[in-house]
C-alpha cells in the first residue's frame, strides 16, 4: 500500500503527540497486546507482514483483553503499544480512560468470528450441554436444588449433580482470568443465556437488572473452576493431561488441537465452523484491534500492517487466517471494515 504523504506541519504535530521529535527513530516496529484468542491470528499477519515488506515484524504481546486495554488507553507516544487485540468490543469506561490519557481518537476494527467452546479429552466421550447445565455447573450462586427462588453457594460437586444425563464426574473447569475478552463474552452469552432459562433468574432480569448481571457473571471460586491463565494452548495441554477436565477456549484452539481436544455440544450444536458462520452455534462472538490514529502515520509499518490484515488474502472467505480457524465476516461487514481502516475512521 503506498504510504500517503503528510504536510510538514502534521507530522510534526503527530510527532509532538508521541512524546518527542525524535519518536519515529526510537522505535522502528508496530507494538501490539491484547486477546489470547485474537493473538495467533495477528501473530500470522505479523510474519506475513514481515516476511513481504521492509519493515520488522511486530511485537506482539498476549496479554488479554482487559489487559491490552489498560497498556492500549495508558497514553500516546512510543512507549504504548499502538495496536490492541480484544474478543470482546470495547466498553465505554474503556474509551473514556482512553479520552483521559490523551487517547482521543481510536479506530475500531472488527475483524471476524469465534466460538467459544467447551472442550475435553478424546480419551473420554465428548459433553452434551444445555446453557442451563453451564450456568448450575459455573455459578457462585443458583437456586437452591430443595426448591424456592433463594439462592445458595454452588452445591453441585458433579455434572451429574447438575443433570443426571451427565456424566458422574467432578465439574473441573480450566478457563480464562477475568481480564480475558473470552470471559467477559462466555459470562455474557453462555452464564446469562443459561440464567435466563431458568424462570426465577429470568423473572430477576426483569426485577433487578444489575442483580441478574451480577448473579449470572460471578463464576464459583470453590475450586471447581481453575483460572488457568491467558494461554489457551496451555489450557490444551492440561486437558490432555487430565481427561476428567473441561476447558473453555476459543474455537480456533479446537480447530488447531483436534487430535488431541474435541468440543462438547451446546443446545445440541456442534461447535464448527459452519454453525458459528450460520449463527446456530450458542456461544459465539466477533473478534476486533483497535488501533491508536495518532501513531498510524508515524509509528512505521502501520499503514501496511493495516492494509494486509484487512485484504481479502488474509481475512476473506479463502483467506490464511480462515485456514486458522477465524470465521470470516460477510463480504459486506468487511468492506465496511477495510474502508474505516483505510480512512483511519475513530469511533464516534
């Protein structure tokens, strides 16, 4: 992509904006955290990105969602990273710190799909789970098992426990730290869709909306559920290890891992790339970076980087990163996308 030409006195301001005249020249190579999941697929378009252009191949950091926000919104100038990851969109709080810092204008960048799934050893059979048997399994709080709407501390040891077609196995569940985007999108799509079936929490949606988020979003921290980090290949690795577990990760993981992993079904669906694409699949979720516009034009590379994660060679219907396991957006979402990118478009 050939590198627009900037008036001496912009670049001057977007180099006074980064700290100090000389920031070009003390660091020559794009920075970018942020999302575990999203991290092989930026990783890809790294080396590419690398490997057909003059520039150094970006840093890239897996730090997770929350995590690359707080390095991201920090401020301008060349000791912040310039590109975040997120599985999650991110939140207006989010943006205002940003706003605080000096980071005024940021550029939002959907760039695909993902499911998020539950997954365990081959060398036991694959789970069959409703959202409601996640949400009893995952829950510091449910209804009590006796009956009434009152809720009690997690009783439940077994997913048999939860529902007698399951099997007769300790609930021991690896999965995301809450600064992970995977967590914020599994509490919101697979613990709130299970609460939801269930009609007293439903009822509590409608009664004490703030209650029901709070009540749906805590996981149990009883040591049913283990925080196992920002590396989800890690996760994998310990499944293999512990066939009795279950690990929640991003389907691209799965994809990656099939000898070794396979994913549970969910409301009956599969976990695959064609029911994530169609929508069928429970627990999906669009993936994104952000990108700071004040070092785009400054901070070298940037502009190519850009330009290759959002060609059709990498994010389109035949793309590398669909062969990674990213579900691609519909021709029209993408367009969307690859024109605010080329325009450098901020949220408003």
């Amino acid at each position: 992509m050939i590198k627009k030409l900037i008036p001496l006195t912009a670049a001057v301001a977007l180099l006074a904006s980064l700290g100090s005249v000389q920031a070009q020249s003390s660091r020559d190579y794009i920075s970018i955290v942020g999302s575990s999941t999203v991290y092989p697929f930026a990783t890809v378009v790294a080396e590419q990105f690398g490997k057909t252009t003059a520039n150094k191949t970006p840093k890239i950091e897996s730090t997770g969602s929350g995590g690359g926000f707080k390095l991201f919104c920090a401020g301008v100038g060349v000791e912040h990273p310039d590109i975040t990851n997120s599985s999650r969109a991110i939140k207006s709080s989010e943006i205002e710190t940003c706003k605080k810092n000096g980071v005024a204008e940021i550029v939002e960048v959907k760039i695909g799909y993902d499911g998020i799934v539950l997954a365990n050893s081959k060398k036991t059979d694959a789970m069959q789970l409703t959202l409601k048997d996640i949400f009893l399994a995952l829950a510091k709080e449910v209804p009590d098992p006796k009956g009434g709407k009152t809720l009690v501390p997690n009783p439940y040891k077994t997913w048999k426990d939860v529902n007698p077609d399951l099997p007769d196995r300790k609930i021991e569940v690896l999965g995301p730290p809450p600064t992970s985007g995977t967590r914020d999108a599994f509490v919101e799509l697979a613990m709130e869709g299970g609460g939801q079936m269930i009609d007293s929490i439903k009822a509590m949606k409608k009664e004490d909306e703030k209650r029901f988020t709070a009540v749906c979003h805590t996981i149990r921290e009883d040591g049913h559920y283990i925080e196992a980090g920002e590396n989800d290949n890690l996760i994998v690795q310990k499944l293999e290890a512990n066939s009795e577990a279950v690990g929640i990760f991003g389907f691209s993981f799965l994809d990656q891992n099939t000898d070794k992993v396979q994913g549970a079904l969910v409301d009956g669906v599969q976990p695959t790339f064609e029911a994530i694409a169609e929508g069928k699949y429970p627990i999906s979720r669009p993936l994104f970076f952000y990108v700071k516009k004040a070092h785009a034009e400054v901070i070298p590379g940037m502009r190519e980087y850009l330009s290759e994660f959002t060609s059709e060679k990498a994010w389109g219907p035949d793309g590398y990163l669909t062969d990674k396991g990213m579900i691609p957006m519909p021709e029209k979402e993408r367009k969307k996308f690859a024109e605010n990118v080329k325009n450098l478009t901020p949220i408003q």
